[in-house]
C-alpha cells in the first residue's frame, strides 16, 4: 500500500527518470507548487520591451512573462503577437544616419580639400588647374555616393 505524505506529490516513471537524470547531469530537481520542476541550466532571455536588453536566468522555468526566450534578429525588433518583427522604420533612420556620417566624414577628407584647392587656384587666375582640381573633387565625390548608397526607404515601396 502506498503511503501519502504531506507536501508529497506523486510522480510518473518517466518523471522520476527524467529527474533522476537531471540529479546526474548535475542539474536540480525539486517540488514548486506541487509540481516537479527540472532546472534546464542558466538560459539568456530578451526583454519583450526592449530586445537589446537581456537577462541571464538560472533555468528556463524561472523566466519571467516580460521576458522572452526567442532571439531578436535585429537590434531594431519589437515584440509584437509573441514574435520579434523588426521595425524597418527604425531601422532604415540608423541605416540612414549611418551613411549620412560616413559621407559627410569622407567629403571632409578628400572632396571638400579638393574644392577648396580649386578655388584658391580659381582665384589666382589660374583656371585650367582649378578645372583640374574640381574635377579630380567632383569624381571623388562620385565615388563617395556610390561606395555609400542610400538605404532604401520601406516607406517608398510600399
């Protein structure tokens, strides 16, 4: 006859095999609620709020309901419908910047001394080196926008 215990609960075969493998994994196996729990190991969930924010929990069970265990694909996900979409707005206004900076930056260094060489020349009367220097500015500045696209708008396609 099978003796009851209080605050014991009854677990299957399989339970108690799992658990027991757990215990030799090295991993823990307890009671909470009434019901057994097997601690899976330390797992890293995301937080659905904000998915560049994330938090390591001691087992997957222990995951909170603001967190999730899926991964975000891009840092400019949001959780929405329990699944990361990534918000191609966002996106595209860093992407934007991005290349923005980087064109500015470039212009900075190689076009702007260029044009500003040119004009001193233009000034001094001597035109056809001038020319040259505009035209040495104006192909750098060619190259600049085509090693530097534009990201394309998700506004435009649509």
């Amino acid at each position: 006859m099978l003796e009851k215990f209080d605050g014991a609960i009854e677990i299957t075969e399989q339970q108690y095999s799992d658990a027991l493998a757990a215990k030799i994994d090295g991993r823990k196996a307890f009671v909470r609620d009434g019901e057994l729990i097997i601690y899976t190991g330390k797992v890293t969930a995301y937080l659905k709020a904000d998915c560049t924010k994330q938090k390591e929990f001691n087992d997957k069970t222990l995951v909170t309901d603001d967190y999730t265990l899926n991964v975000p694909a891009t840092r400019f996900d949001e959780w929405i419908n329990d699944e990361w979409l990534t918000n191609q707005s966002n996106k595209y206004i860093v992407e934007y910047d991005t290349v923005d900076s980087v064109r500015r930056n470039l212009y900075l260094q190689v076009s702007d001394p260029l044009y500003n060489k040119a004009r001193r020349l233009e000034r001094n009367g001597e035109i056809d080196k001038a020319n040259d220097y505009y035209a040495q500015a104006d192909a750098s500045v060619i190259k600049i926008e085509a090693q530097n696209p534009w990201p394309i708008n998700p506004l435009a396609s649509q």
